[in-house]
C-alpha cells in the first residue's frame, strides 16, 4: 500500500496489471487502421487496455465526479462500508474546493487473476454505490493519481 500511495501522491496513475496477449498487433506508437475491424487483431497499442490484457489486479475502486459535497473525502468517511472496508481516499487531479472529487481505494487479500471474476467484483461495488461513477466497470481501468500539489490523501 506505501508504494502505491506513494505513486499517487506523485500524480502517477495506475492500473491492473496488463501483459500481452495471443492476439497479433502491430507494435509501432499508432495501430494500422485498416485492421481496425480485424478479430485476429488487437489493435495495441491504442487497444492495450482491453479486458482481453487483464493478468491481475489487488485493488478495486469506486470515483466519485459529482464534484458536490457527497463526492467529497469528509463526507465519503461517513459512508459505513468505505470506513471498515476501504484502504485509502484520495482527491482527483481535477478535485477543488468549490467541487470535491475522490476516489475510494480497496486493497484485496490477495490478487485476482481472472477478469471475468474481477468484473463482475467490480460491478458488485458500484450497484453498492450507484451515485459513484459507473464508468469504471472494466477491469483494465486506468485511473489518474492525485495532483502532487495540493492533493489530500487519507487512510482509512
């Protein structure tokens, strides 16, 4: 949880982690677009976070981009699952006073390894939260770390 606590705080984003996969891809900085349609292909890079690229993930999260009071860390704490269950909060990149965005952080036991399972843990929190954005259901979701200036991060 440091390291990972630490990258956010630093403005890093993170993600599952992702590997390749048996599917053929052109490799260069753009994807040929005239296999854009192509199932034999995957389209990485610009397709590289597909579930397809899932290998694990510890984490599972939840964003609140209301940007009012209910998506505010305070408020958040209040919540009675986030308080016994979450690891950390963390305001967005795009958080301000005015218009609070957060994000709730879960540090699983153990890694999943399966994205089908993974997914569907992951659509279970959001029907437990349905005013956090709904968005994130994917489990090759790339989320922003908090802005190193004037970030707030909170354990739990």
């Amino acid at each position: 949880m440091d390291s990972l606590t630490h990258e956010i705080r630093n403005g890093h984003s993170f993600a599952a982690v992702l590997d390749g996969c048996s599917l053929e891809h052109c490799g260069g900085r753009w994807c040929c677009f005239e296999r854009k349609n192509d199932a034999r292909h995957c389209g990485r890079p610009r397709g590289y976070r597909q579930a397809g690229h899932f290998l694990s993930a510890q984490t599972l999260e939840l964003d609140f981009d209301q940007g009012n009071e209910a998506s505010g860390i305070p408020y958040l704490l209040g919540e009675v699952f986030i308080a016994q269950h979450a690891a950390f909060l963390y305001s967005t990149l795009s958080s301000t006073p005015e218009a609070p965005k957060s994000r709730v952080v879960f540090i699983l036991d153990k890694p999943i390894i399966d994205a089908v399972l993974y997914g569907a843990m992951r659509r279970a929190l959001l029907t437990e939260f349905p005013s956090s954005n709904q968005s994130i259901k994917d489990p090759a979701r790339f989320l922003y770390g908090s802005n190193p200036e004037n970030g707030v991060l909170t354990y739990v």
